[in-house]
C-alpha cells in the first residue's frame, strides 16, 4: 500500500467519493472480464484507452464532460476493437457491456453508511462515460452527487471539485475525497481538500478517523479482501485461538501479497498474507509455496517469520492466505529514516544486510527441506521464458527496445558457462523490504 498522509478529522465532516474503483470494484477488472467473456484482443483495447485517455480532445474526454452521447462515443471505440479471431467489434451496447462485470464494493457502502450514522454528509464526484452503471438506489443515498457529463466538466480539472463543494454548500476544507486515480486525489489537494488515493485497506483509515479511533463490532468495516467474521471463525476452529474483536491493520510497503497485521487474538499479533485483488499472473503469488519456503528457512534457523498456517480454503476469505509470526522492528524505506542513523548504526544495518544474503545464499536448499522447491538445472533459461511470458501478458505499449533485449537475452543464455551450484535467492531483496 502507497504510503498515505495523514488525515484529521474536519470539522463539520464531507466524506466525496470516486464511483468507478471506490465505491465498486476495480474498473479494469470488469474490463478484463468482458474481454475475457466476448473474447476481444487485450492489446487492441489497452492501445485505444491509453490514446484515449493521454489526447486532452478525445472522444472519451468529450463524453465525459457530456459534449457526445454514448451511442457516439461507442461509434469512436468500436472501430479500434478486434476480437482474438480478427473480428471486428459492433458498437451496439458496448459501454453496457464494458460495465457490465462492475459490481459494488460493499466495504467502502459501509463506509458510507457508517459516515452518514455518525453525521457525516456524503457525496459523489464521477468522471462518468455511460450513467446507466450508476446503481440508482444507491446514488440516492448521498447528500450530492455531480457526473462530468451532467456537470460539463472532469476531473481532474478544478471546476469538478468545485462544483461538488457548492452542490454540499460546504468548504473545501471540510471534505475527505478518495479517487483510485492519483492525479485526482493531487488535484483535490490543490482545490482544498484532504485526499487519499484508493487502495485496498483505505476502508479501515476512513473508519478510524470517522469514529475518532473508537473501534466496535457495530463500527467495524471489513477492509477489502478480509472476512473479519469468517476469519474469527477460522482461528477459532483451526487454531483454538480466543478471538476478542479481531483488529486488522494493513501494513504499508508491500508491492506483491497484501499483508495485514492481525490484533485481538490470545496468539499475539499475526500477520496474515493473501495474494493482491483483482488480476493475478499465472504462477505468481503463490502462498504455498511462500508458506513452504518460510517454514524450510526457520527449520535452519534462517531469519525470517516464523510462519503459522497455511489456509488454501478460498471460502475464508476469498483467496489462499498464510498466517504467521510478527516481526517488530525498524524499516528503513525513506530518506528521513536512513538520515537518522548514526554511523555505527548505519554501517551494522549495512553489513547485517549484506550478512543476511549470502547467509541465505549459502543454505543447501535440501537442508531446509526445498530441494524439490524447483529445477535447478535450466534456471536462467526458463526464467527468461517466464519473464518474457509475463511482458507480453501485461505490456501496455509496444517498445521496440524491448524486442531487441528479448533478443539479445536469449542469444546470451546460450552461452552460459556449466551451472557449479543450487542456491535460494530472494527476488526482491532491498533494504525496504526487510526488518
């Protein structure tokens, strides 16, 4: 999670929220769901919206500050779509289609409502391409709602952020706003407003300041990607653990697996890992394999959590997690804190780092129970698939530089001396990243 600023409460409250990835799932979820159902080609889609978005007159910009129509907008999208078989895309019904897989992200309604219970006024600000997908029930529950094409202007333009504020007759510095998109949440800030950018976890800060830290089942939001409930239940049964109103924090950092730090067990505090929401590459974040390796690298007496358990039950809390040790400490991932040390202290960390890898470079995998962890013979190479592999399943722009690299790396593997030893490498070793 985006290191986030701290935010106060005001003092005659205005909770503003994004629709598209705030208060439903993430946008290019669904996206990648209707590509996926009406089989259309990834890379013709991902071409026209980076185009779309990065030209300041395009038709989508048009429509979102409502100069087109919908039906012109599909006219304009339609003809840059294919489908995996070269066909062409109609344009009838096609933002339908596109939203079709948007559901609502019930943590952050509940938000919501506890906003509202607790006094708060509540409001919408939406760059909107096709209102249809604005579920009408639940837009009546906040205090305003302004939509670009109805307001003639989006964000991330100031007139957006001022047309919420006078819809509230409020002050700017009375609103909280969240956007998924970090330029917006910038210009809320230059308009006057607190903001915060949308990641998963942001459902716990908001219900912490809302409730000015007080914590209560009735209060309690379950952040995204937790069942706090099935989760009790969980430790309860598997583990016998004494669960008093089970507290979860979202620890910062992280790129790869969400990590929550867990209170209000008789275990102590837990960190619980689970794979990142929304699309997921083949064979990555696999917490079976993340639980093998910390349990062989604690069996040798390497430093790292002791893991706890490994759940592959994805109806706890919708995906596989691990559960294991806390670990306090210093973690050093910023300028201030490195700048804090004084010498002895800087050089120890240094070389405890240094120490630290090639301790775990010199672990016989066999000894940690690992030997059968992956295929020493070939590494390089079939890394070199895989990363090729993952370029092109995620590439937004086609760079002709990284066809030559490709090329230039897969003539260089043919050329690698006799592999002499097996070792455990950590593939995302930094100073930011340990303890």
């Amino acid at each position: 999670m985006t290191p986030q600023k701290q935010l106060h409460r005001p003092t005659t409250p205005v909770l503003v929220l994004d629709w598209g990835g705030v208060l439903s799932t993430p946008v290019q979820d669904a996206f990648d769901s209707w590509m996926a159902a009406a089989e259309i080609d990834p890379k013709s889609f991902m071409r026209v919206m980076r185009e779309f978005h990065d030209t300041p007159d395009s038709p989508l910009h048009r429509r979102e500050r409502g100069e087109i129509s919908v039906s012109e907008l599909e006219e304009a999208l339609a003809p840059h779509l294919f489908t995996l078989a070269g066909q062409p895309v109609s344009p009838d019904g096609l933002l339908a289609k596109m939203f079709e897989y948007l559901k609502p992200n019930n943590a952050m309604l509940q938000v919501v409502e506890l906003a509202r219970a607790n006094g708060w006024k509540t409001a919408v600000l939406s760059n909107a391409w096709d209102g249809d997908h604005y579920a009408p029930d639940l837009m009546t529950q906040f205090d305003a709602v302004v939509l670009s094409d109805l307001a003639g202007v989006r964000k991330p333009d100031l007139n957006a952020y001022e047309a919420i504020i006078k819809a509230l007759g409020v002050e700017a510095g009375d609103c909280i706003f969240v956007d998924d998109m970090r330029r917006n949440v910038v210009a809320a800030e230059s308009a006057g407003m607190q903001a915060i950018q949308y990641e998963p976890g942001v459902e716990v800060i908001l219900t912490k300041l809302i409730t000015n830290g007080a914590t209560s089942e009735m209060s309690r939001v379950d952040p995204r990607g937790l069942n706090l409930d099935r989760l009790s239940g969980y430790l309860r049964t598997e583990l016998g653990s004494e669960v008093v109103a089970l507290r979860p924090e979202l620890l910062a950092g992280g790129r790869s697996n969400i990590s929550y730090r867990l209170d209000g067990g008789d275990l102590g505090p837990l960190v619980l890992r689970r794979p990142p929401l929304g699309h997921i590459l083949p064979t990555a974040h696999d917490m079976g394999r993340e639980f093998k390796v910390l349990t062989g690298l604690a069996s040798v007496g390497y430093p790292a959590p002791r893991p706890i358990v490994l759940c592959d039950d994805t109806g706890v809390i919708g995906a596989p997690f691990v559960l294991m040790e806390f670990v306090d400490g210093l973690i050093i991932d910023d300028a201030a804190i490195a700048s804090s040390l004084d010498a002895v202290l800087a050089r120890d960390v240094s070389q405890n780092l240094v120490r630290c890898l090639a301790d775990l470079h010199n672990i016989n995998p066999a000894d940690a129970g690992l030997a059968d962890l992956g295929k020493p013979a070939g590494y390089l190479q079939r890394q070199l698939l895989r990363w090729i592999k993952q370029w092109e399943l995620t590439k937004k722009i086609d760079y002709p530089a990284a066809g030559q690299l490709i090329t230039w790396l897969q003539q260089a593997v043919t050329t690698l001396p006799d592999q002499m030893k097996t070792s455990i490498v950590h593939g995302d070793y930094r100073l930011d990243n340990t303890i």
